[in-house]
C-alpha cells in the first residue's frame, strides 16, 4: 500500500486478498495453515500509514477481520515479545 496512491476499497481488498480471500479459503495466511506451518505477520508503521493515507491500516483491519471470521478456531493472536518468551521457555 504505501507505493500507491490508491485508497479505494477495491484496492484494499485486491491487496488484503493476497494474505486472505474474503471466502477465508485462499491466500498466504490459509496456505500457510494448511502446511501446520505459523503465520508471524510483521510490519513497519509507515507501511500501514501508507503516506498519510491509511491504506496499509484498512488492509490489516480486514485481514484481521477476515482471520477472525473464517479461521479463529485455528489462530491465536499475540504480540511479538510473547511469542519469544514462550519459545525460550520450551512451551510451544
């Protein structure tokens, strides 16, 4: 999103559909589950603000809201840092 100037909604769900179809049946995110493989999602602040205009943040808020609807019985949210500290305590 932030090498565009194109904040439409069909531009948000064009780039959203890449990690996650609007069905939850295709894209990164379902792929990557489907191999019992994790999905770490990370991102720098500029790429959301998308030069003043948001577009990088309405596209995690509807691949958020997609994960949630189609797959949240398979995915656990966390920050970053908890993730770590439950890795060098052996507890995954």
């Amino acid at each position: 999103p932030m090498d565009t100037p194109d904040p439409s909604e069909e531009y948000v769900s064009r780039v959203a559909d890449t990690y996650i179809t609007s069905d939850g049946e295709k894209g990164l995110i379902p792929e990557a589950l489907a191999m019992d493989s994790w999905v770490i999602m990370t991102t720098h602040w500029q790429s959301q603000f998308a030069a003043g205009l948001g577009t990088g943040l309405r596209v995690l808020e509807t691949v958020a809201g997609r994960v949630e609807k189609h797959l949240a019985d398979k995915v656990e949210w966390t920050r970053f840092s908890e993730l770590m500290r439950r890795t060098l305590d052996n507890e995954l």
